[in-house]
C-alpha cells in the first residue's frame, strides 16, 4: 500500500531529506515515538503560498499558515502504526490498516489534497486551529492537521484515517463533512451544527492538482 505515493514524495524531495525522514522513521519505531528531532517533528516541506491561500479561503480566513512548515510527529504517526495495524478490526472500521509506509501517503495528502475544509478554531478541545485536508487516491486518506504555536513553525496532523474507497463514497453519498465524520458522536463537540455545517460546506475548497 502507498507504493505510489512514496515514490511521489521521493521525487519532491532532496536525496538528503529523504534519509532524515528514513532516520525519524526508524527512530520513532524503535523508540515507540521518542526521536532527537527538535518539537519530535520532522518538518517535511515549506507549505506552498498558493496551498496557503486555499487554506485560509476553506477556513474563512481564520487559520493562517503563510510562512509555516507541514511536518509529522513522531508519537502521532507510531500512535498511528501501532493501534491500527490490524487489518481485521481495520476494515471492521470501514478502514485501512497503517504500516510504516502509510507515512508518504500522509504527506501526499499533505501537500496535494484534493478537498480542504475547516474543522475548528476557538474549540476548547482542540485548542489550537485545525483543518482536514482529503487526498483520494486507491483509498481515500484524511488528515486533520493544526496549527503550532508562534515557537513552533510547524502545522502538524492531530488525526489521521485512512478509509477504503467503498466506506468513502458512502460517507460522501450522505453529504457529510469531515467535522461530521470525526466528531458527530462526540458528546462533547458540536459535530452537526448546522451553521457551521453550512458554512464549512460553502467554503470548501478543491484545489487544483499543482503536482501536474
């Protein structure tokens, strides 16, 4: 799985980027997601103005990462890799399993997604701005990422889900947003409040697939 997407952010990326992202990976699994990397990030690329912009637009201009970084942490992604490896209660799920490879399948959706849409901002739980990013390729992966903080450059996933491609389309044949998805049956999050749904789903964006 995620063969293609390595091979694509190989392409983007410097011969030495690609070895640091090797020794965080392998740092992070045998450490259980402790690395030496500074925040335990590994700041994967500069995030494009134009990506920026498509951000801000999606999140009426209230999540602003003009001069930030797209990184991953290293707890998030072993978090990722140890809890949803299991292919059996995985597709239970409606999803897929993680391996260590499922890394260069979240960086695509990353730095090309193909929908973008605002999750939260001012949300006690969250704390911090967050938006989800959605890149559908043999399956479809959504990334929730938020922002850091004015010491930390660096916009970073807060969740992760990797859905096969027939739990995807149901989930689009039902109109749902990402904040619906994630947070619908949370008690303590407002997941189908209807302004809010409205106004998520009037500013989504589709961004045009600058990697072409």
């Amino acid at each position: 799985m995620g063969a293609g997407a390595k091979q694509r952010i190989l392409k983007l990326i410097s011969e030495e980027k690609a070895k640091s992202l090797d020794r965080f990976m392998s740092e992070l699994m045998e450490k259980r997601g402790i690395t030496q990397f500074p925040h335990n990030q590994f700041p994967f690329i500069d995030i494009p103005d134009g990506l920026s912009d498509d951000i801000l637009r999606a999140t009426s201009g209230y999540t602003d990462v003009h001069g930030k970084r797209f990184a991953i942490e290293a707890s998030k992604v072993f978090h990722e890799i140890s809890s949803h490896s299991d292919e059996e209660k995985e597709a239970m799920r409606g999803q897929i399993p993680y391996g260590i490879d499922s890394v260069y399948q979240i960086l695509e959706a990353m730095v090309y997604p193909d929908i973008i849409e605002d999750v939260s901002h001012g949300d006690v739980l969250d704390q911090r701005n967050t938006f989800a990013v959605v890149k559908s390729t043999e399956n479809s992966v959504i990334v929730v990422l938020s922002v850091g903080g004015k010491r930390n450059p660096n916009v970073t996933p807060q969740q992760i889900i990797i859905f096969s491609r027939q739990r995807w389309q149901a989930l689009m044949e039902q109109g749902l947003t990402i904040r619906e998805i994630l947070y619908s049956n949370s008690g303590k999050r407002k997941g189908a409040d209807p302004e809010m749904v409205e106004k998520i789903k009037k500013n989504r964006v589709t961004v045009a697939h600058r990697e072409s």
